[in-house]
C-alpha cells in the first residue's frame, strides 16, 4: 500500500476520490497526496479513529493540517504504549515514493479515551466529517458495539462494507433510515479498494459531500453494487 501504488490502482478503478484514514494516526497522508499531484485524482487526508467503545469512527478533511491538528489530539489520547512489531507489525512512515522515513513506534492498536460523541463533535469542530465506519461488521462497529445511534451525534453518513447491502440495513435498522450510506473498501491491500461509491459533487470538498450527504443543491450520494 505505497503511495504511488495507491494511486496507480485509484486510477485503475476510476476513481476521482479517495481517502487515507489509517489507524488512529495521519502520518503517511501527506505522502499519498504528493504522490497523487499531476493525477486526476483527489485524496482527503483523514483517519480511523477507534473510540475508547472500541468502535471505528472515520474523520475527513479538506487539508493535511487538520487531520494533523486532529492527530495531535488523539495521540494525547492513546495510552502511553509502545508498539510491540512482533504482535502487531511495524509501523512505517514513508515519503511519496514509498521509500522508507521512520518507524511510528507509538502502539496505534488501541481505543483513545475519547467516547464516539466527543470524536464526532471534535472533528465537526475542525470543519471535517465523521463517518460511522463499517457499521454492518460483527466488531469494531456502532451497531455491534453500542446498538444503536447515539441520539444527537453528529454522523455525516454511514459507511458499509463492500458486501453489506444498504436495502438490508435500512429493514433491518429503522434507525439508520435518516442517514446517508457510502461503501468502501477499508482497504489494507490494494486489491481490497473498490469503486461502489458515487458521489454528485461540482468539486472534491468536504464541504459538496457533506450537501451529497444530506441530498443538499442537487448534490446526492450512491452506493453502487458491482
């Protein structure tokens, strides 16, 4: 998953738009959209950010300073561990090339002390977009932890694994019907990302897919099945 392979195999899907969301750090975002420059390609800088709930939150942003601004926050609240590579593999920062910078030697692995409240609240606060991810898996997820939306949280959508059906969903959880859907890949691999997302924007911002989200100024959101 280097950089210029990411891009390499965006283009190949046709993809416009892709987010870099790795767990609880924005360290390699940077590289990605370097190496994405000169391409018809935009990639957010974002994060995965796992509550101390154990649920899966995606934040997006416009520019790399705030999903660096968010990450300072986060690592002030992962425990005050080191990674162990052994358990969990290391954990590389790499330029846009994808050649090698430094290890990431904090342990990424874990829950910060954050609730899901307060992390949809915080990354609102920086004028990004939170996103309930992979709700429909048996872990790690709002549904599988919590059961339920926390009244008042300020989801943007709900993002689905690539096989989820939304139709399903929706019938299954009468709750999410006021929520927008996305699906994606949470890819670790690069066979692993996928093209099941459509969004009608006039421009790749956070701002045109949080309307798309909300079905805003003929802009609108699909989940396409291939």
């Amino acid at each position: 998953m280097i950089p210029p392979l990411i891009v390499e195999r965006a283009e190949q899907l046709a993809l416009g738009v892709i987010a870099i969301t790795d767990h609880n750090s924005a360290e390699n975002v940077a590289a990605v959209i370097e190496a994405a420059r000169g391409h018809e390609l935009t990639v957010l800088p974002g994060m995965e950010v796992q509550t101390r709930e154990e649920v899966h939150l995606l934040c997006l942003f416009d520019r790399v300073e705030q999903a660096l601004s968010w990450q300072e926050e986060v690592y002030a609240r992962l425990p005050p561990l080191e990674n162990n590579d052994d358990v969990f593999g290391p954990q590389f920062v790499v330029d846009a090339e994808g050649e090698f910078l430094r290890y990431n030697h904090r342990l990424l692995l874990t829950s910060v002390s954050y609730s899901v409240e307060q992390v949809a609240e915080a990354v609102e606060v920086r004028g990004g977009l939170c996103v309930a991810a992979h709700i429909d898996r048996p872990s790690y997820s709002l549904l599988a932890n919590l059961g339920f939306v926390p009244p008042g949280t300020h989801f943007a959508a709900l993002e689905l694994s690539r096989q989820a059906s939304a139709e399903r969903m929706r019938a299954q959880n009468p709750m999410l019907e006021r929520y927008a859907f996305i699906a994606s890949g949470d890819a670790h691999r690069l066979d692993e990302m996928c093209d099941q997302t459509i969004l009608t924007i006039e421009e790749p911002t956070i701002a045109e897919i949080a309307m798309a989200f909300r079905g805003e100024n003929g802009r609108r959101v699909k989940v396409m099945r291939s």
